[in-house]
C-alpha cells in the first residue's frame, strides 16, 4: 500500500506502468485495415519529396556516388529500431504507439515525454509539409499563388514569419482533416493511390536512370571536377566512388537517416488493424524494405546520369533529366512529387489525433467538455462505441500462480522483493523464468550501458580524429567504456527471457536493441544547439501540464486505490532494453530529424522542381 511509504508515493507516481487487461478490453475503432493498407500506410509517410531531393543534397556535399551506401547504413539503423517497433506492436496491440510502449514498461513520465514530443513532430511535419506542398504547386503556375499573397498580405517579420500567410497550405490541411471523419477506409484508398503514383514514377527515374546513366561517374578522378570551371576541388573530394572519405559517408548517413522516420506511423493503427499482432510487424518490416530500395535506386540513377558535383542540392530531377536530354521528363518527377507529399502530409495527420487520444484517456493530458461520439474525428469508418473487443493473452495473463515468488513477477506498483539479491545472480540467474530481481538487474544495467554509451559517442562525436590518430589516452579511455558495455551486455543476455509466445520478436537480444541505442545516442550528438533550446521550451510547456494535471488525474491512479485491480502485465527481463530503444529513437528523431527536416523543407520552398 503506498499510503505506507510516503516516501515513494512521489517516485512511484512518476514510474508507475500502466497495466492492460486483453481479457476485456474496449476500443473506438474499427478494425479495417488490412497489411496492405499498413504498408501502403508506411511507404507513403515515409517516401516523401526527399527522395526526389535529398539525394542531391548528400551527392554532391558529403558522399558522392557512395550515397547508395549512406543510405544502406541508415536503412539498416532504421530497420533495427523498427524491429524494436514490430515486436512492442505484436506485443501491446493498442493505440499510442511509442507513448503506450513507453508507458508499459519504464514508467508514466517516460511515456508523457515520447507522446508529448510525438506531438509536436507532427505539428510540426504537418505545418512543413503543406507548406512544401503549396510551394511546389506554386512553381507548376508561375508562382501566382507566392505573388498574389505577396502584394495583398505581405509579412515584414523577417527571419521570424515567412513573406506571407500561405492559406493554400491552410485549406490544403483543412482538407485532409475533413477527409479523416469519413473513416480509416476512405483514407488508406486515398494514401494507396498517391503511394501508387509515387511509385510508378521513382520507377521511371530509377529505369532512367540505368538507362540514360553511365558508370564512368562513378569512378571521376580529381582532374574531372579540377577541369570544372570554377570549382572548387577540395570541396568535392579527391575522387573514385567515395571521394570524400569515410567520415564523409557517416555524415551522409546521418543526413539519410531521417529519410525513414514515417514508418513509425503503422504502430499508431494498432486498434485498427484486422490482426495488429500479425499486420505491424509485418508492414513495418515490409514498408522499409520498399523504401530502401526506392531510395537506393533514385540516387543510384541520379549519381549515373550526371557527375556528382554537377547535380542541384536543391532540385536534382531537372539537371539531371536536361543533362541527358530528357529535360520535359521532369514535370513527371513533379506529379510524383505532389503525389509523395500528399501521403507524407496524410502521414503526419493519420496518427496524430490517435496519440491524443490514447494521452487523453489515460488521464495525462485534458479531454474535450463534449460527447466523444458527437465529434467522430479519431474514428475508422464508424465509431462502435463501447464496443467489447474479447482478446486471449495468454502469453501476458497468469491466472494460476502456485509459489509466491512467481507471483512477485506482476508490475503491481513497488512490492518487496523476496529474494536477496547477490552479485552472482548478474551472470548466474536462479530461474528459468523473468522475475522481479531479474527485471530490476535489466532495468538498471541498461540505465547505465545508457551512460556509458553517451559518454562514449560524445566522445567520438568531438575527439574522432585524435583517436583515428592514434591518441593513446583517447583510445585507452574508449577502450575502457567498451569494455564496460560489454560487461553490461553479458549481463543483460544473462538475464531469462519471456517463454510466451508471440507472433514476432526480436532476435539476438541484447544486441540488436543495443546497437539501435548505440547508433541513434552518436546521431543524437550531431544535433544543434538551437534545437536543444526549442525543445526544451516544449517540454517544459508539457512538464507544466503533466505536473499540474496529468499526474493527479492518470487512470493508473485510480486503478492504484483499487485493490481488485487486474494484475496482466507481466515484467519481463528484455522489456527495458527494448523500450529504452523505442525512446532514445525518438529522442533522436527530436533532436536530429527536425533539423534536417527544416533544412529540407527550405530547399523546396525556395527552388521548387
């Protein structure tokens, strides 16, 4: 009883978990979405306009033609992290997302901080991606729309406002939002089409490209581009296929990295798929596969069909199909530019309103003083209000404990552990089966392989080439964290797994969830300071709300006073690493990803295709 612990009331307030009951559980949703529909759902958020530009950018400044390899690292990063995904999605199929994985299993603040940030990403992506939307448009009409508004409603706030207020970009949101009420249905027919038409024409660039594309580019010495008439070698490299090294790939790789961040939109559709456990992982696995080979074969054919230190970091499409001599080719390019950004726009929409919602219900956020079924915004086709969906969890529910210690694996907020804890129990557990010492052994052992791999890639964010130098005292420090989280590591694979039974989860743990942290925490380093500043003043708006609201009125607390509670959830010893993964992944995609976001979007607005 936490009435007899004033002292962890405070502490447990903030890290309790929410627990689930599968056996009777209610939904507003529909379930109407089938795989293909997540798919298509997945490759539409995530193949936005950047795969026609952001090859462009990455070729020419940072990587050259080894762009095919910048994005085959930070699709194999992705595709790590959405393993992560997939499994919390076989696990916990319910809407929330991030926000409910987090909640699950490290606790209420953790949860409040990932669905707080989720919605300012798709504030932000939303008000982004129609402005590129409109901006595009505009250069298809001589940019009348830009002119118009220019002399009628001009802006004189420099550097802070736009020129003007862009109302097309305004109805264009107003649109997709009054397209959302009509259901789930009518919306993913509207994505696959768009997805559809995007893919058709990445098609016709990549053949192209093969096509019209010479190989010969590929391998350019330094006398190509010095022949070049004002150019600047050094800019470019010393030649062949990765003229700027290593270190120019990993930056490249950082900046290719935020091209697959859509696909985390599938887990939002958890209570509106036909089978979540089946589906999810499935389409999230599938949609980044799709996506790394479009991106794959766009900059491959872009790299072929003109020199890279020719092609426009703002616009590629254009030089590229004028310099074969295809230049009419790209009004194509630019329907499948609407086209991509019409399913990226939707993409940002479609799961806001659900982490919202799933915020709301949990207490942690306000609800609307009106008749949830009076609004319909949140439903999938028609809301079946209070409708019992019967689910068999038997691989989450106990229902027959015969000792108590196995009894003691319940998340029941703290309880006394029954057994003692010695450091043999680290490598040498004495159950077979996740028990609390076990998960408290996980949880703390990846707090700090989370010190310890901060530490290390600031490290090697600011001091890389002092260590490729041979700097012993550098190397001798790393040395000794790796060591260090190797130990952590051995400890954590020590620990017993789940026995249940599920339709997807993640091999090789530790490891895989592991370099998932490790990859994202050294991205996560190459953040600006101005972003850090932004996203402080955000959260601490949500701190405010979460402290003078959220945290008196979570659903978790009444269930807390009650003692006929259900008792489903179950800790499980790889949960923590797992769920560590699925926040440090959106700490990053805060930090890093709005940066280059912004970056991108400013190409587009001020050239256009």
């Amino acid at each position: 009883d936490l009435s007899c612990r004033p002292g962890l009331e405070k502490e447990t307030m903030l890290l309790r978990r929410r627990t689930l009951d599968f056996s009777v559980e209610e939904t507003r949703f529909a379930r109407c979405l089938s795989t293909i529909d997540l798919i298509a759902l997945g490759v539409g958020s995530t193949l936005g306009a950047g795969v026609y530009v952001l090859a462009g950018e990455v070729a020419r400044d940072k990587a050259g033609p080894a762009i095919v390899l910048c994005f085959l690292i930070a699709a194999l990063s992705s595709v790590l992290a959405g393993l992560c995904y997939a499994e919390f999605g076989a696990w916990v199929p319910k809407t929330g997302f991030a926000y409910l994985y987090s909640y699950v299993t490290v606790g209420e603040i953790w949860a409040f901080i990932t669905g707080f940030t989720l919605i300012l990403s798709y504030v932000i992506g939303t008000a982004s991606v129609a402005r590129a939307w409109s901006s595009t448009f505009d250069t298809l009409i001589e940019e009348r729309i830009s002119s118009f508004f220019k002399h009628s409603v001009s802006i004189k706030v420099l550097g802070v406002l736009d020129e003007y207020p862009d109302f097309f970009a305004l109805i264009l949101v107003m649109l997709l939002t009054a397209l959302l009420p009509f259901g789930v249905n009518e919306s993913a027919l509207v994505n696959k089409i768009f997805t559809g038409i995007n893919l058709v024409v990445l098609s016709f660039v990549i053949i192209s490209g093969f096509v019209k594309g010479d190989v010969k580019n590929w391998s350019l010495g330094e006398e190509d581009f010095a022949n070049f008439t004002g150019l600047n070698s050094t800019q470019f490299g010393t030649g062949g296929f990765a003229p700027i090294g290593f270190s120019g790939d990993l930056s490249g790789a950082a900046t290719c990295f935020y091209a697959f961040g859509g696909f985390d939109c599938i887990a939002t559709t958890s209570e509106e798929a036909k089978n979540p456990q089946r589906s999810i992982p499935i389409g999230i696995v599938s949609s980044l596969l799709i996506c790394f080979f479009a991106y794959f074969g766009v900059s491959a054919a872009f790299t072929l069909m003109m020199p890279y230190y020719m092609l426009n970091d703002r616009s590629p499409p254009p030089e590229a199909f004028r310099y074969v001599g295809w230049g009419p080719a790209h009004y194509i390019v630019v329907v499948g530019s609407l086209c991509a950004l019409s399913t990226s726009l939707l993409g940002s929409m479609f799961p806001m309103p659900r982490v919202i919602y799933a915020m709301a219900e949990d207490g942690l956020l306000f609800t609307p003083y009106v008749n949830w079924d009076s609004l319909g915004l949140f439903s999938c086709g028609s809301l079946r209000t209070h409708s019992q969906i019967p689910t068999r969890a038997k691989w989450r529910e106990k229902t027959a404990m015969n000792d108590a210690d196995t009894a003691d694996e319940y998340s029941d907020g703290i309880k006394p552990l029954k057994n003692k804890f010695h450091v043999a129990l680290l490598f040498v557990p004495n159950s077979e089966i996740p028990t609390k010492i076990s998960g408290v052994n996980v949880y703390i052992t990846t707090a700090v392989i989370f010190a310890i791999f901060t530490v290390l890639c600031y490290i090697l964010a600011i001091q890389l080439d002092r260590i490729a130098n041979g700097d012993i005292l550098w190397i001798a420090f790393c040395s000794v964290l790796v060591v260090m989280s190797l130990v952590c590591t051995i400890i954590i694979w020590r620990q017993p797994e789940s026995k249940e039974s599920l339709l997807f989860k993640v091999r090789f743990l530790p490891i895989l969830p592991l370099i998932s942290i490790f990859v994202n925490i050294y991205l996560m380093m190459q953040m600006s300071g101005g972003t850090s500043v932004r996203f402080s003043v955000w959260m601490a708006i949500g701190f405010i709300i979460y402290f003078a609201y959220g945290m008196w009125n979570s659903s978790e607390s009444e269930k807390n006073e009650n003692a006929n509670q259900a008792k489903t959830f179950i800790y499980r010893g790889e949960d923590s690493a797992l769920s560590y993964c699925v926040h440090i992944n959106f700490c990053f995609l805060c930090f890093k990803v709005w940066p280059k976001v912004m970056t991108f979007f400013k190409h587009i607005l001020t050239s256009g295709f």
